[in-house]
C-alpha cells in the first residue's frame, strides 16, 4: 500500500471495514459517550488486599504512608470524569501490582503526580521514602512536560526523553505505562480533540514501547483503546462480528482443546501441559484486513490455542504431536524458540487446518516463555524477587531496576540482541505507524524506535 493513500481514495473493496470521513461529527462525539464506563472505583482496601494475598513480600505500611501522602496532597482535586483525583494513583498503582512490582514502584505510583500537580516538593519524598521513590516520580514526572514546539518535534521530543527514562531506570517507563493505560481506559471524559490527540500519542509511541518491553496485555489493551477513539466504527464492526460469531468460536477452540488433551493423555510430561484458548486483539484483526486487504475469514491466526509446557524439547515434541493430529498450511511455521523476537518472546507458532476446514494457529512455549510473553522485563520483578523480599538480580546491580536489562544481560544475551538489530529494525519497522498506511496516522512524521538509539534488552 502507498504511503500517500488517504481515506479518500481508499475504495470498499480495499477494505472490509468502514473509516469515518470526518471524525470531528457530532454523531462520533455521541458514539463515544456511549461508551461503557470503566469501572475503576479503586480503594486503598483493595491495594491492601492485593498486596496480602500476593506471594511476594511487600513494605505494606511504606505503600499506605505513600497513599496517605497523595491522598492529602490530591485533597480536593477531581478528574474529568469528576471522580476524586486519588482515583487515579490508585489504579496505577493496581496495574503495577498485577504486573508484580517492587514496593518502590508501588510507592512511585502512588505519588507520581504530586510533585506536578500539588505543592509537595521532591526534597519531601526523599526524606519520606528515600532516594529510589524519588527517583522514580522525578523521571515519570520529566516525561510529562513536554515543550510545546510543533506537532513533529513534541512527539520527537517525547521519544527522547522515553528513551531516556528507560536508560536510567526502566521502571520509570514501566509506571509511565500504566499511567497511560488508566488514563486511556477512562479518555471518554476528556473533550474529542483531548481524546484523538492522547489515542494517537498512544498508538505511536507508548504501545510500540510496550511491545518492545514485551509487555503484551498492556501492549494490546493500548492498542485496541486507541483503536476505540481514533475509528471507532471500524472498532465497532470488528467487535461485532466478533460477538455474533462468539457461541461458534467458543465451541470451535473448546473442541480442539479437548481433541489435544485427550492425545496428551497417551503421552508422558514433567508437568501436565496447561491448554488455553484465545482470541486475536480488535486492532490486531484490523491491521490484517486494512494492510493486507483481506477479509476477516481469510485471518488464518484469528483463533488459538496455546500449549505450555515445562521444558524446550517437550515444546517440540508437542510440535510433532499436533502435526500429526492436524494438517499444517505450508509455510505458516516460525520458531521464535531458537530465533528470539527482539523483546525477548519466544514461542512456537504453526497454522493448521481443524475440523471443517477452520484453520487456528497453536503457539507452543515453556512456562518461563510464557512468564515472559506475558510480562515482558516486568517478569523479573514479578517471579525472580524471593520470598524474603530479596530484590532480583536485574534490580541489584548499581540499584537501578533494569540496569541491567538495559544491557542486554537478562533473558537474551547482548550479544544475541547485537546479533538480531537488523532483524528489531525490520519488525518495528513492520509496526511502525506512520508507515503503516492507516488513514487516522498519515503524515506523523515520528523517528522509528528502531532507528533510535534504543539499548539492547
């Protein structure tokens, strides 16, 4: 597809899914407020009772003097929704915990907009809850202003200071992430130019960062809520179709699952092997039929199922299995097992074709593996911190979370990483917005993480 096709040009058989002409209508802003309101009435209670029945050891009366401390500085202060401003610390706050984070980053949560919206100052932090908390909300709070220069250079210059934050502590850019995630969840309040404007910083800058980290549920969700605002017809009608095709789907992947299983049985394992169904993301499903002009029946891996197992060589020996039980489409096989993607993934991916002529896709990974799809560099905080609150290796070394990381030494050697540039160039280059074709990011003219100086993980 040109880089120069505009909405205009683009004709119905080009495309399965309609594009708004002008998305400034009053009957777009009438859309968007009608959609479902994200429930994020978070508590204290409900930090505290994440906290109490994680099996990592937090500083529990830390995170509650760090909540204390925002909520009588954010005292009065509301949201767009018109919510209590603490609101939004808190579910911060909550995200970091599901993805495993350390006390300190709970605490930075809590307290990362004090220093910008209220008098509290960052001397007050240090001497409440030490140099790394205040390290965390100084550079989290340096990713929020912004000059206003032009369009081109404010995004640039956004860029630049991630890439920064991330070289210093990645952990600034880990709770940068999850403030952008609740602040996306809850974008309906915000005025329709608010609205386009965060969704499209979000879709260029944040969900590719994201997808480097390896951070996949905050990468999708980011995604598909940009999605949301920036089409929201073409969201709509993919969402749609999958619902009204839900029942079938369901008992689609439920049939396979059991078909693998009842194979399995015959066959020995260290652990029994967890089988799970999945869905592709909306936006995922529209980057396919917009960039690759094809309908929504012809996306081979629309439907999944996953298999994790406990060691490399049962990961292949469940490859032979399933090959034997499905017949695979010819050249739909990578093995990110032996080839990492650059943001540490691996997995094993084959197309088949099930009953009824549906093909699915299987991927096909260790539990580590998938620790790591899921949680990316988060998964060194969330399963490599001990019992005892032992910090992780990653963590230890000069005391900056992810210094490490940021040297290529966790996961994937530096050497690997150096090995792979060519290839982290050409695959981000493959998400790179501006590039993509889509209408609502023509003319973005953003640098390409890929050409930045982004260090190894």
């Amino acid at each position: 597809m040109n880089d120069d096709m505009t909405v205009s040009n683009i004709k119905k058989p080009d495309i399965e899914v309609p594009i708004p002409q002008n998305p400034d209508t009053n009957d777009v802003k009438e859309y968007i407020k009608n959609f479902p309101d994200y429930d994020d009435n978070f508590t204290i209670e409900m930090i505290i009772q994440k906290v109490l029945t994680d099996d990592k050891q937090y500083d529990l009366s830390k995170i509650i003097s760090a909540y204390e401390f925002a909520a009588k500085a954010h005292e009065g202060q509301k949201r767009s929704s018109g919510q209590a401003y603490i609101i939004h610390p808190l579910a911060v706050a909550y995200i970091l915990l599901e993805l495993g984070m350390d006390t300190d980053t709970i605490c930075a949560a809590l307290l990362h907009d004090v220093v910008e919206d209220t008098p509290a100052t960052l001397d007050d932090l240090k001497k409440r809850f030490g140099q790394d908390v205040a390290m965390l909300v100084d550079g989290v709070t340096k990713l929020s202003k912004i000059p206003l220069f032009n369009k081109e250079e404010q995004q640039a210059e956004n860029i630049r200071k991630i890439l920064l934050a991330m070289s210093q502590d990645i952990r600034v850019m880990i709770i940068k992430l999850a403030d952008r995630l609740h602040n996306i969840r809850t974008l309906k309040y915000r005025p329709l130019d608010k609205q386009r404007n965060t969704a499209l910083e979000t879709m260029n800058i944040y969900a590719p960062i994201a997808h480097r980290l390896g951070i996949r549920a905050i990468k999708e969700e980011l995604e598909d809520l940009s999605f949301r605002y920036l089409d929201p017809y073409a969201y709509s009608e993919i969402e749609n179709i999958l619902e009204s095709n839900k029942e079938e789907r369901e008992k689609f992947i439920e049939t396979i699952k059991a078909r693998i299983a009842q194979r399995f049985r015959s066959e020995d394992f260290t652990e029994p092997p967890q089988i799970d169904g999945r869905v592709k993301s909306i936006y995922s499903i529209y980057k396919k039929i917009f960039l690759h002009h094809k309908s929504i029946d012809e996306i081979y891996d629309k439907y999944a199922v996953r298999i994790i197992v406990t060691t490399i060589a049962e990961c292949y020996n469940v490859l032979g299995l399933i090959h034997d039980m499905f017949r695979p489409l010819p050249n739909r096989f990578k093995d990110y097992i032996s080839m990492p993607k650059p943001n540490m993934y691996q997995s094993l991916h084959t197309t088949l074709i099930g009953p009824n002529g549906q093909p699915f896709e299987i991927q096909i990974r260790t539990f580590e593996m998938h620790r790591t799809a899921e949680y990316g560099i988060a998964a060194h905080w969330k399963y490599k911190e001990a019992a005892n609150g032992i910090k992780p290796a990653a963590q230890q070394e000069e005391g900056h979370g992810g210094h490490a990381l940021a040297n290529g030494e966790a996961h994937v050697k530096g050497d690997r990483c150096q090995g792979k540039q060519h290839q982290a160039q050409r695959e981000d280059r493959d998400i790179r917005p501006e590039k993509s074709g889509d209408p609502f990011i023509q003319g973005a003219s953003l640098p390409v993480l890929a050409e930045c100086a982004v260090p190894p993980f």
